[in-house]
C-alpha cells in the first residue's frame, strides 16, 4: 500500500479545477502539499479553506518568470505537473502563442526535479497529442490507445505539441537520468470547479442563464468521452504508485457520445426548452476523439467510476447552486474562448 502520509508533493497548477482537487485528495492522504500557482486560470476560492488552516503552503507565482526556480523543489517527492497555459476548445484553437510558453516551462519544471533529485513527476498530459488525421471520421468506432500517438505525428494544435513533447522528455529523462516519471493523458474533464471554456459547462452555462436559441458549436456530430473529475483525480493518483518508467497512459472512459447527445442530456435535466442553433463556423476540433482505457485498467488497476449521465447530474447540481446567472449572462461569450 503506497503511503502519501510520508511524501513531500508538489503540485503545479494547484488552485485549477483539477490540480485543487487532486490537492484535496492528497490532503485526505495526510501528504505534505505545496502548491504553486499564478492564478490566471486558478481560482483562490478552490484552496483558500485550505490555506486558511495552514493545511498547504501556497506560493503565487508564474513558474516561467520565478527567481530561482530550483528553490521550489528543495526536500520535494513527487511533483505533480499541471500548470500550462490552456483552456477549452475555442482557446485551444484560436490561440497558438500561449500554449507555445508551455515548451519551456514544462521544460523547467522537469529540469529542476531532475536536479533536485525528486523521486518522480507525473504529467498531466492531454488527448491532445493523437494525431489529427486519425480522428476525422466519425464513421469508425474508434478509441485511441496510447500507442496511436507515434509517427507520423500530427499533434492538436501548439497546445497539444507541447505535451506530446513533454511526454517524450519525461520518458527520456526515465530512461536517461533514471528520474521515475508518469503521464497521464486526459480526456474531456469536467466536474464541480469546471469552467466555462469547456464544452459541457458552456452547455451548462447556456440552459443556466435559458439561453434560446440554445448555441451549439459544429453540426453536434462531433464524438467525444466526458471524464468526471473523481475519475481523473484517482488515476492520477494511481499513476504516481505504479508508474515509473515514463508510460503514458489515457485516463477517459470508454463512451462514445456526440455533442448533440450531451446538449440533449444537459436540456432534459435542467428542464430548460429552446430551439438549437448550430455554429458551424466555431471550432469543434476532432471528430472523433474517444480513449482506449485498457492499459490504465492493466498497469493502474483504474477504470472510470462515474459515467456521462450521473456526472452531469452532480455538475449541474453543483454549478447551479453555485453561480450567479446575471454575471454569468453578461460573461458568457468571453468565458467560452478565454483562459
């Protein structure tokens, strides 16, 4: 049985939607946590209770344009690679220049644990390193597994080059330097602390202020597979116990819906009736991007617990109860495509 009580952790990315609450989940496990953070996308509301009792140490800062970088991973264990410039489809698509910074502050971070000698670093990874050209017909049943990600590379976007590139320097680094090293390539996250750059809050978002028309972006053929944040958080974790040569593993379940399937979901729970108007000159991304789970279930013991439908049901639950529709109402299309 791994035993965190004992492990020094560092979590990059740490206020974010899934670096906090891979944060609480290390805290249920007694580790040592400190968290950076320059808070462009993180939010202090999702670790101040824990700042607040002292239970983390809490650093602000942009790790690219930190002093002495080196200082951070003094008496570290394990770190947890999460923080990058990134955000949600229309972010991803429509900007190329920040994800660009992500080279070399991945690069960093990896660098200095390295010379720390840190015990390992996992990486929060992305779908976003399968080739595009694969995930083009949403004709074939298809799922990804990890090692489609190979040549000929064509990976999504500059946000997506970065962390294939991340990917083959950790595992260089494993094989190399003998640094143990994990990656975990995540698929469509969502969740309580979701934001709404991201597909299925944004669909959220819109029944919330009874948006109608209702916007969809693309026609809603699009095929993706929604991963509950529980999920993500636990295999996570898993990864850090059990791997330590590099492996990169998909954390994502194995369904396949279309958009329209989600957008339908997401209109019958929260009882919101309105006409659909398709935006086909938004970015949609890849047609046809599901997770082949197999070597997580393998090498983790992991499989997904929460399914699209219940893990709606908590999100909308918690995002209504939540968010304030005036503000939302008047944000909204900035939100969609920002950080």
């Amino acid at each position: 049985m791994f035993d965190w009580k004992n492990k020094n952790v560092l979590v990059t990315g740490g206020a974010s939607f899934i670096g906090s609450s891979l944060v609480d989940a290390l805290l249920e496990r007694e580790a040592s946590v400190k968290v950076i953070d320059d808070m462009t996308s993180g939010k202090l509301d999702n670790i101040n209770e824990h700042i607040n009792a002292k239970r983390i140490e809490f650093i602000k800062y942009d790790i690219r344009t930190y002093p002495d970088l080196g200082e951070l991973f003094n008496d570290v264990d394990i770190v947890f690679h999460l923080a990058a410039d990134h955000g949600g489809r229309g972010y991803v698509d429509l900007h190329q220049a920040g994800p660009a910074s992500n080279f070399f502050l991945d690069g960093a971070v990896f660098w200095h644990a390295l010379k720390a000698k840190v015990e390992k670093v996992v990486f929060a990874s992305s779908g976003c390193v399968y080739p595009n050209y694969i995930q083009a017909d949403t004709s074939k049943e298809l799922f990804l597994k990890e090692n489609m990600a190979g040549p000929p590379y064509d990976a999504d976007n500059m946000y997506g080059w970065a962390k294939l590139m991340g990917e083959m320097t950790l595992k260089a680094y494993s094989k190399e330097k003998g640094l143990k090293t994990a990656s975990c390539r995540y698929f469509t996250v969502y969740g309580p602390r979701g934001v709404e750059n991201h597909a299925l809050i944004a669909m959220i978002a819109r029944a919330f202020i009874k948006q109608d028309p209702f916007e969809v972006w693309g026609d809603g053929t699009q095929i993706r597979n929604w991963t509950y944040i529980d999920d993500i958080v636990s295999g996570t974790m898993l990864a850090a116990e059990k791997i330590d040569d590099g492996t990169a593993v998909n954390l994502g379940t194995m369904e396949r819906n279309t958009v329209l399937d989600a957008v339908n979901l997401v209109l019958e729970y929260t009882g919101h009736k309105a006409k659909l108007k398709f935006k086909t000159d938004m970015p949609v991304g890849p047609l046809n991007r599901v997770a082949d789970n197999v070597l997580a279930k393998k090498l983790l013991g992991w499989e997904p617990k929460v399914l699209l439908k219940e893990g709606l049901k908590r999100t909308i639950d918690w995002y209504y109860s939540v968010r304030n529709k005036n503000e939302i109402a008047k944000e909204l299309e900035t939100l969609l495509t920002g950080r």
